[in-house]
C-alpha cells in the first residue's frame, strides 16, 4: 500500500443531516419553504454549492452574490455542527484507525469539496493534523 484516501462529509463525518438542516433554513428565508426530499437530493446533494446557488438563483448573475450565498448556507452548516456537541465527533473507530496509520508511516489524505470555513472547523473539531 502506497498511502490511502479519505472522502470526508458523509463517510469519516456523517453530516448530511446537517446539510439537508441548514439548505432548509436557508431556502426557507429565500424562497418561502425548504426543498422538497427530491429537490435536496437532485439539485443539491453533490454539486458544487455555488453551482447549487445558480441552479435555484439563476436570476442572479453576480458571481459575488452568489459566493455569498454559498457562504451565508455554509455558515448555518458550521453553526448547526457546533451546536450539536454530541454529533460532532468522526465515525466510531475511525481516530484509532488513523492513529494506528500514521503510526505505521502510512501516507493519508482527506478529500473534501468543503470550503476553506468548513475545513478550518473540521480540522479544530476533529483534530485532523
């Protein structure tokens, strides 16, 4: 084995729960009401989020708009993470593993699609270095 990769939101991390809350908050205070199961699954599970903002914003052609919209989401995410204090924790096991890992010398890497705000909170929450 030459080193291993990690995906990070929903495997090491599981926090679709927490995406699928703050894309309600947030389209709840946009358009009126949260995405329908469908809608959250099609449009927004696994684009990139500013791809995610012009889907449902194509009114809005501003790029600076739209990376603030992508931000304002991204910051709901981070506050729901934090306050749930119980949940925020990586997949049982998976600390020792990586433990266990580093120890034999084995090169790891996380990937994520994560901006740099929610890295920076993955990294203190979790203790990634």
């Amino acid at each position: 084995m030459k080193a291993l990769a990690f995906d990070f939101n929903g495997t090491m991390y599981m926090d679709t729960d927490k995406h699928r809350q703050a894309w309600d908050i947030f389209f709840q205070k946009y358009i009126g009401r949260p995405l329908a199961e469908e809608e959250f699954l099609h449009y927004a599970c696994g684009p990139a989020i500013e791809n995610i903002m012009r889907h449902f914003f194509p009114q809005v052609t501003d790029a600076a708009r739209i990376t603030a919209f992508a931000e304002e989401k991204e910051a709901i995410y981070r506050r729901l993470c934090r306050e749930d204090a119980a949940g925020l924790h990586l997949i049982e096991g998976l600390p020792e593993t990586l433990d266990r890992l580093r120890a034999r010398g084995v090169p790891m890497v996380i990937a994520t699609g994560a901006g740099q705000g929610n890295m920076d909170l993955y990294f203190e929450a979790f203790r990634l270095e």
